[in-house]
C-alpha cells in the first residue's frame, strides 16, 4: 500500500506573500504623486520586493503559474536596462506585482487542503520515531513502520494497523527461527504457541541450555505477544498462523494501542533476542 504524493505546502508563506505584495504595490503607488522622483531609482524599495519574490517562489513548486509571475517579475528586477526601457514603471511594477497575487489566488483555489493536527504531525514528520533499534536491526520493516505512521497521521487508521501487522510479521519469522520452530509456514499462532510451551508450560530445569540462557527475554516476549492480542482482540485474526485484518472499523485510540505494542514487541525482538 503506497501512500498518495502529499506536497507540503506553508500556508503562511502564502499569507505572508501576499500582505508584503500588497504592502509593497501600495508604496510604489504613492511614486504616482511625486512626479519628480523614480520608482526605479529606490533600491531599497525595489531590494525588498526582490527578496519576497525569490521568498515566494521557494513555495511555488505546485502552483506553476505563481512561480512563472514570481519569476518573471525577478528576472525584471535583476536587469536594470529592461526596467529602465519602460515608459510608466510604477503601472509595469503594479501590473507585476497584480499578475502574481491573482495567479496566485486562483492556483490556490484549484487545489484541495488538509489540516494536520499538530498532534499528528510528528507521525508524518519522523515516522521511523522509536522505531530506531527495530529498524536497524530489521531493516525489512522500514517502509511498513513509514506507512503505518503516516497513515495513522492522515486518520487512515486500519491502513495503519495493516502495516503495523505486517512490521509483525517481518519479526515473527528471525524469532520463530530462534525459537527453533517445526513449522514450515511459522507465524504467529506456531510463534506464541511455542512461547507458551517453553514460558508457561515446561519447567525451567527442562529447558534446553539455549533457551535457559535467555529466560528472561522468552518471558518479556511472551508478555508482549499476550498484550498484543489483547490490543488487537476480536479486530485481527491469527487463524492458521497469519495475521489478518477482521475488520476496517479501527477508532484512533485503539490503533495507536496496536502500533505502541508492535513496536514494544519489534524493540523486544531487537535489542534482546540473542
């Protein structure tokens, strides 16, 4: 599942464009009534709307227009001897400064906005957050943990639980391995089972020398797998050993409590499995 391309955009930039254009289009009108004095001759005036042009133009990429309007008036303000061919410089600067604030307004209107909650900001921001000791041990996982945190950012929250799952699934198969599971096909139903057996249901002095070793991780493991299917009860079934998504209806809170407990058993997994 591949997320749709989200360009970011600062609505300030905008905001911020467009209130200096008007505030700078408003002085060099006032040029109109001193008949004695030359727009073009103010480089103070004509420097400060050639830094908020190139400050607008860096936020254009999406809107083409704006950025040719933006563009062509720099490329006016960086060649005095085009400026200094025009007949009525205060109407040639006005018009410039016109053209970019209507391409500008009609461009934003041809395009469709969400607001990120700065709650969710950071899971779109640093979706790889907390997930450090995971992924680098499980690379494999990284575009799972990228996807889920994003999606969870953008509300989609059974698309979130989906790649959570599958960032499991990717960590069941090392651990099914250590765990020196008889299951061609090990999941998560052969994985907790044999968890069980060797936690729950063999004493300690049977264990083998390997799995004594590292009692204390086959315990945290067998823990975190009991959370985890709490956290996920009656939404993901574990039939026949896979994970697979029962229902679409996920709430925020209850994705959140299955992405902290995956990434708590991928942690386990990665900084603790021999």
């Amino acid at each position: 599942m591949n997320l749709l391309e989200i360009l970011r955009c600062h609505a300030e930039a905008y905001v911020s464009g467009a209130q200096t254009l008007n505030l700078i289009s408003a002085l060099v009108a006032d040029y109109a009534n001193r008949s004695a004095e030359d727009v073009r001759k103010d480089e103070g005036l004509l420097g400060r709307l050639r830094w908020h042009a190139i400050e607008l133009s860096k936020h254009c990429d999406h809107l083409p227009m704006t950025e040719k309007a933006v563009r062509k008036l720099i490329s006016y303000l960086n060649k005095p001897e085009i400026m200094a061919s025009w007949t009525h410089p205060v109407l040639n600067l006005q018009s410039s400064i016109a053209e970019i604030q209507n391409r500008l307004t009609d461009e934003l209107s041809l395009n469709l906005f969400f607001r990120l909650p700065q709650d969710k900001k950071r899971h779109f921001d640093e979706p790889l957050k907390g997930w450090e000791e995971a992924t680098k041990r499980f690379p494999v996982i990284i575009s799972n943990v990228e996807e889920m945190s994003k999606c969870f950012a953008l509300s989609r929250y059974a698309a979130a639980v989906f790649h959570a799952v599958r960032a499991i699934e990717s960590g069941l198969i090392p651990l099914g391995t250590f765990l020196e599971v008889n299951d061609p096909h090990s999941g998560w139903t052969s994985v907790t089972s044999k968890l069980a057996v060797l936690v729950v249901k063999t004493k300690y002095t049977d264990l083998p020398q390997k799995f004594q070793g590292c009692f204390p991780f086959l315990e945290q493991m067998h823990g975190v797998t009991e959370a985890l299917k709490s956290a996920w009860r009656n939404k993901i079934s574990h039939a026949q050993g896979s994970l697979t998504l029962m229902t679409e209806d996920f709430t925020p809170d209850v994705a959140e409590e299955i992405m902290i407990a995956s990434r708590s058993f991928m942690r386990r997994l990665a900084t603790e499995m021999p």
